[in-house]
C-alpha cells in the first residue's frame, strides 16, 4: 500500500532569482519534449546517466518573464521525481505532497515574502493548481491548461514503472484530483485563482469540474479564461505566447481582465474575444 512520504528529505530545487522584493513569483516546470517513451526506455535500461536528466531540468519554462520584471524575485521549481517526472505529487509509487509542501513554506518563510504567486502550465499547472489550494502562504495562483488527468501515456510502461512502481491502486489515485484535495487542508481565503485553457484542450472538462466543485465547496475566488478557438494542448501556451504574459502581468500586478480581451459570461468564467486570440 502506497504511503505519504513525509518523514524523508525530498529533492526541493530549482533557481532562485533573488532581488530583495517581498513578492516571490513561484515557476513550476512543464514537460520537455525530449522526455518520452523511448527516452523513459532508456532511463530503465539505465542507458542514459541521471546527471543528464536533471541537466535538462535545468532549462527553465517562462524564464523570460524573471527578464521583463526585473523586480521580482523568482523560483523556477524543478520536478525531477521518480528519475523524470512527479508532477510534483509522486515520486517513484510514494506521494510526497506534504512534504513538498512542507520545503514550500520553509522556503516562502525562510525569505520572507508576503505574496506568493505561483504559475504553471501543463504539468506544471497541476502543481500551481495543488499547492496553490493547500499552501497557506500563497496569495495567487495562475494556471494554464493544466494536466488534471496526470497523462503519464505518452512515457509507456517504462513510465508507468518510474512513476507508480508498477501499483495500479496508487496509480488511479494519484489521477483523481478532486479525491486527492480530499487528503489535504484546502485553503481559499484571502487567495486568487486564475486558470487558463481550451476548449479543445484535453483537460478541458476535468479543469471546468474542478472549477465547479471548488466554487461550490469552498467559495473560492477564481477566474476562468476560455479559449474558443480549435488550439490543442500545446499550442494553446505556444501559439498565444503574448496574451499569457499579457495576462501573467495583469495577474501580478491585480489589474482586472480586460473587457476588449474577455468577455465575461457570469461567474467569473470569461470568453476569449478576437482581440485577445490576436495577441500572438
């Protein structure tokens, strides 16, 4: 039966741009395209070192944005768990939530900051999405098609040893989100939510019911931002590379959503209108 790791150090790492600001923008990682089936093949045949795994984790999605607001302090989060991924939940059939979350705070306290945004698209909105809602010391939480479904298919068997050691029950767990916020302390108050996605997007529906389910339990302040054009997964952060830092910016700095660029549709659910589709 799987178990909460918690009692064992986990690997908390990634870059730490530090400025002296009391605001600390928080940068979970997305998937590298390199990283594979074949390549999760490899790493089982133990044909390729651990040095250069974590080497590529060292390149930084969104790290541009640590250039335009020069400001800010940044963390850009590394998720280099179960030898390739963990989505920052699991690492190699353990969960390690808490304590994950537990180095989130000791780190957000050990520097003093008293707004913590955290950002991530993908896989990586996953972890903004969890730890956004357990961490006590977040203020926002910005996420973009994240990858409710935890879609580990795309790294085969090969994946699927590495992440969940072969336990089917602990697989199936980690892949309901909504059960698994049921393990942990929620907290919304006094936090912002925004979330970006797709309707083509293949975690379309699971981010809506998550969205539902948060509204309706908790009352949580959230913002939903849909874009109706025939984008998929990737190409919704890819091919709309302004709108997200435009958004991003606006997120930050508490400047309400446009109504040139959303059109809200009740609820804090908003409508992505031409301007904002034209924004590439």
């Amino acid at each position: 039966m799987s178990k909460e790791v918690n009692e064992i150090a986990i690997r908390f790492e990634g870059k730490h741009i530090k400025r002296g600001s009391d605001t600390l923008i928080v940068v979970f990682q997305g998937a590298f395209t390199k990283f594979n089936e074949e390549y999760a093949n490899k790493i089982v045949a133990g044909t390729v070192s651990p040095e250069s795994i974590q080497d590529t984790h060292t390149y930084y999605h969104f790290h541009k944005l640590s250039e335009q607001m020069t400001q800010l302090d940044f963390f850009f989060i590394e998720d280099y768990y179960s030898q390739l991924y963990g989505w920052y939940m699991f690492d190699h059939g353990e969960l390690i939530i808490r304590s994950f979350n537990d180095k989130l705070s000791q780190f957000i306290c050990k520097h003093n900051y008293k707004e913590v945004v955290l950002i991530g698209s993908s896989k990586g909105g996953v972890g903004s999405t969890l730890y956004g809602l357990i961490n006590p010391y977040v203020t926002k939480v910005f996420g973009m098609v994240p990858d409710l479904r935890i879609s580990t298919a795309p790294y085969g068997e090969s994946g699927r040893k590495l992440f969940f050691n072969n336990d089917a029950n602990f697989e199936k767990k980690v892949k309901d989100f909504q059960g698994l916020l049921s393990s942990y302390p929620v907290t919304v108050e006094n936090k912002k939510f925004y979330f970006y996605t797709g309707m083509r997007d293949y975690g379309f529906q699971q981010l809506v019911e998550l969205n539902k389910y948060l509204y309706r339990k908790y009352g949580y302040d959230s913002h939903l931002i849909i874009m109706p054009t025939p984008d998929a997964h990737g190409p919704l952060i890819k091919e709309h590379a302004n709108l997200i830092n435009h958004i991003i910016h606006d997120v930050i700095n508490d400047i309400p959503l446009e109504d040139e660029l959303f059109l809200e549709l009740g609820g804090n659910i908003y409508l992505s209108t031409y301007p904002a589709i034209g924004k590439k």
